[in-house]
C-alpha cells in the first residue's frame, strides 16, 4: 500500500483543503511533457475575464494522497506529469501534495500553475519542475501572447527558474 499513517497526518494538519474539479491529460501546458492536469477549485484570484470561473467556487472533491494515488494509479504508465493547476489558497498543501507524489512517483515531474504574480514568501521552487506563474489579464493574452504577464519557469536543480515562456510562443 502507498498510503501512510504519516500522509494521513499531513493531510490533517493543513488549515484549508484542496478540492478539485476534475483531470485531464494534456500536451500543451507544459512543453514536452505529457501531464495529467488537475483543475483546483476555491481559486482566491478573480482575473477579468476568467476562462473557468467555476473553478473559483468552494465545490468538488477533496484532493488528498488516496485521490492523487488513485488517479494517477489509472495513467502512470502514460504521463510523465502531474500538474496542480491552481491552488492558490492553500500553497503549503500544493506543496505537501507535490512532495507526496515524488515521494511514490520519483521519476514524475510536477508541476503547478499559479494564478498569482509571484511565489509565496519562503517558497522552495524546488519543489517542481515547472511553475506557471500570472493571472490572466486579457488585454494581454494567455502564455501563447507575446504580450502575455504570463510565464512558465522550469526549475533548475540550483532552484533558478527559467523562464521557457518563450516555448508557447514559437508554436
Ligand atoms: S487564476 Fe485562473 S481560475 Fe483563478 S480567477 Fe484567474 S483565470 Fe480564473
């Protein structure tokens, strides 16, 4: 079994819980990857013209590590990312779900897709492999716009992000 007493604890000592909306598999979010994407609900951020605004509704299921290892259990074998696409108002959660997915999927890379500008104060990017950070603002476009706020970073393993916005952009 890869559910644990101690997943279960840190599952208990976050202050909000993730909910999610629903998954899917995709190929564009993030470049040369295929990523199984989970859409987060109660995103805090209210971006004009929202592309999802359900997703900033108190509503789903819980995402927790008996969701994570169910879902994934059903596309290990044809994913090579799992992405928490949102999540905003509960980082440190974000955080202990990605930890938890590397722990019994080493070889996945994550990834997170944040609505806000910058990282939390004491945020260890290190802890994914890409993070999308930005809200949307449509006068200036999504990741695809050369005007866009948007970015997309991959994390180096020193912690630099770099930024391949530019991989969205050429496509
Ligand atoms: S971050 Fe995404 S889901 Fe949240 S309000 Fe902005 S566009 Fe909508």
């Amino acid at each position: 079994m890869l559910k644990t007493e101690l997943s279960k604890k840190n599952n208990g000592g976050s202050k909000n819980m993730l909910k999610y909306y629903n998954y899917d598999i995709v190929f564009q979010e993030i470049p040369n990857e295929v990523t199984l994407a989970v859409n987060i609900t109660n995103c805090p951020n209210r971006c004009r013209g929202c592309h999802s605004p359900h997703l900033q509704a108190d509503i789903g299921e819980e995402l927790n590590e008996d969701r994570i290892i169910a879902i994934i259990g059903k596309y290990a074998s044809a994913i090579t990312c799992f992405c928490f696409m949102g999540g905003d108002a509960d980082t440190q959660q974000v955080v202990k779900l990605a930890g938890f997915v590397r722990l019994h999927y080493p070889e996945m890379k994550l990834a997170w897709y944040s609505g806000c500008a910058k990282l939390p104060e004491e945020f260890d990017a290190r802890s994914f492999q890409y993070i999308k950070l930005g809200g949307y603002v449509e006068e200036l476009g999504n990741l695809k716009s050369n005007t866009s706020n948007q970015h997309l970073f991959q994390i180096q393993p020193d912690g630099v992000m770099k930024d391949i916005s530019w991989l969205f952009r050429t496509v």
